[in-house]
C-alpha cells in the first residue's frame, strides 16, 4: 500500500478539467454522507442534484436525521448508512471521528468502500487509523457549507483541497471516487488542488489559529481595550476595530493584499506601512513558528481531544469569558443600528 505518494507538503497540482476529474465513477454508485450539518448537507444536495444517489447517516432523534429527512433524503443511522456504501462521506466534527470509526463505519464497510474526510485532522493526528486495504480520500472544500451549496446554485464553485492517503486495495477506484466527488460538489467549477492530508491538517490549523480566528480575535480584541482605556467610547471602538472589517477584508478576499492597498485610502495605506514595522516583531515571528510548531507535532491535537473527552470543559469556560467580554455589547449596540444586519444572521 502506498501512502500520500506523489506530493511533498511544498508542491500542489492543479486540476481544472472535467476529463481529469469526472463525475461518471459515481453515478451508479452509493454515496453515505454521514452527518449532515454545515458541510454534511452541501456535499449530500450538491451531489444529489448531480445525479449521484446519495443517503444520508444520522442518529434517531437528532436534528441532523429530522433535516435530512425533511430534505428527502433516505436517513438511516450510521453503522446501518455506512453498510453496502461505495462512498462513505464523513461530514462530523472531528472530536467524534475515532469513536465513530470503530463504532460504526470500520466494522461496516464493504470491501470495496472508500472512505472520505473533510478534514486531515483525524488521519493526519491518529485519532482514525484506517487499515491498510481500505481506500482513504479527502475533499476539503476551502469555504463553509452554505457557500459551497450557494455557489453550486449559482452554477459556481468554491476551491477545495484534494489527497489520496491511503490507495486501499484499488488505487484507480480510490482516486477516481475522490475527484468525482470533488466535481460533484461543484469544485471543479474553480479548482481541485491536490495536497496531502498532513499539508491540509496543518496548514488549516496554523491559519485557524494565528490569522483567521485566532489573530483575528486578538487584533479586534486589544485593538478594543486600547481605544477604550484611552477614554474613546465603546461604540466607537467597536465600529473602527471590529465592523468595519469584513470591508477590508473582502477587498483582500476579492483582491489580494495589493489590490487591497489600492482600494483604500492613501492614509490608511501609508498607515498600514507604518504601523507593520511596529507589530511585525521577532516575537511576533517566534510566536507563530510556535503555533506552527504546536500543530506538526500534535501538540494541539492532543490538547484538543483532551478537552473534547473532558467534554469540552476547558473551552466552555474560554467562550463563557469571551461572551462577557465588553465588546460584546458594543456590538449589540453597533449591530441594532443596521437592520439587515439581522437578515445575515437568521
């Protein structure tokens, strides 16, 4: 068995053609999607509308099962969904894949089956060790689930992530299973990159982590504090350091950091410049190379899955404090001034 085999963590390919990546080796073919939440239900709709059969894995009683029904999909628990499947789509949070593997997808999958994740998360950090004859694929869409459901609509796509960890007991299947469902979902509509499971792990957690959540926060949140103990208002605040930067960020998003500078004004670009050299630091490079670091070594998956058995205790104390924060309700504040703000959020 050959393990992610063609790719370093510095190199990707690009696939961009049908004829690379058709949707032919699933039609016919059965496709579990288990969990059907934010990316659980994009991935079963979009390829459900492409002609793939698709049904779906949830447990009795819980939300997910009542939508998934409500959407017409054939809902039956996992162990049962998994069974006969030539596709098994694991669409759950992370923290639940292990014992879910050895519950109920391992001890039912046909000989045949491939497995897929959303994630390298699992595989990448051991908390699933599939065994060597079965086929292990990730298709890892770079946006959350109602976007890539939004653009497939819209006759889009959105970018994903694509790795074969694990050739199973047929490579040609395994591969041709995974971009198939890469198109069905609408990726090949922008791109189909292909990576490893350890490079989309990592690279994923760090930029969680030190930028889009983590750093993010962490600007707003001092930039707030600073403002306010300097005696501006709290509104204020909130407005220059918190609402206002998703704009910019969607020029990023949109532009890239160039395109950006040149959507802005003068001052605020001059700015820019002039504040980097203040916050761009040689502690601030050690402090990322320690996140980095954190997550290749398992530090943080460990970290992680400690809290997730101790039934998240850790985190629920942080989110208690955060939600106390005072910039909180200087948002509420900001937010009841715009009323389609309140459109976004339903």
């Amino acid at each position: 068995m050959v393990r992610e085999p063609k790719i370093t963590p510095k190199d990707v390919i690009i696939i961009q053609n049908d004829a690379d990546a058709p949707l032919a080796p699933l039609i016919g073919k059965s496709v579990c999607v288990l969990g059907y939440g934010n990316q659980g239900q994009a991935h079963a709709q979009n390829l459900r509308d492409g002609g793939v059969m698709v049904r779906v894995g949830s447990e009795p009683h819980t939300r997910g099962f009542a939508a998934a029904q409500a959407a017409g999909f054939e809902v039956l628990s996992s162990a049962k969904a998994v069974q006969n499947a030539d596709l098994v789509i694991v669409a759950l949070p992370d923290e639940i894949h292990g014992k879910l593997w050895a519950s109920a997808i391992e001890p039912n999958l046909a000989p045949h089956a491939v497995v897929g994740f959303l994630h390298g998360f699992s595989v990448r950090f051991g908390l699933v060790k599939p065994a060597a004859n079965i086929g292990v694929v990730m298709v890892a869409p770079k946006g959350p689930g109602k976007t890539v459901r939004d653009r497939f609509v819209m006759g889009q796509g959105i970018p994903c992530l694509f790795a074969v960890h694990a050739n199973g007991a047929n490579a040609e299947n395994t591969r041709a299973l995974g971009l198939a469902w890469a198109n069905g979902i609408g990726s090949l509509r922008a791109a189909i990159i292909e990576t490893t499971f350890a490079a989309e792990a990592e690279t994923d957690l760090f930029g969680e982590q030190s930028v889009l959540c983590g750093g993010m926060l962490a600007l707003v949140k001092v930039a707030y504090e600073t403002l306010v103990e300097a005696g501006y208002p709290p509104m204020l605040a909130y407005i220059e350091c918190c609402h206002e930067l998703k704009q910019v960020a969607d020029l990023m998003y949109a532009r890239g950091p160039s395109g950006m500078r040149d959507a802005i004004s003068t001052t605020a670009e001059f700015g820019a410049f002039d504040a980097e050299h203040i916050l761009l630091t040689e502690q601030l490079r050690a402090d990322f190379k320690r996140i980095l670091i954190s997550v290749q070594d398992g530090t943080f998956a460990r970290r992680f899955q400690h809290d997730a058995d101790d039934g998240f205790s850790r985190l629920q104390k942080m989110q208690d404090a955060a939600q106390h924060h005072p910039i909180e309700a200087a948002g509420r504040a900001v937010r009841a001034l715009i009323p389609w703000l309140k459109e976004e959020q339903k």
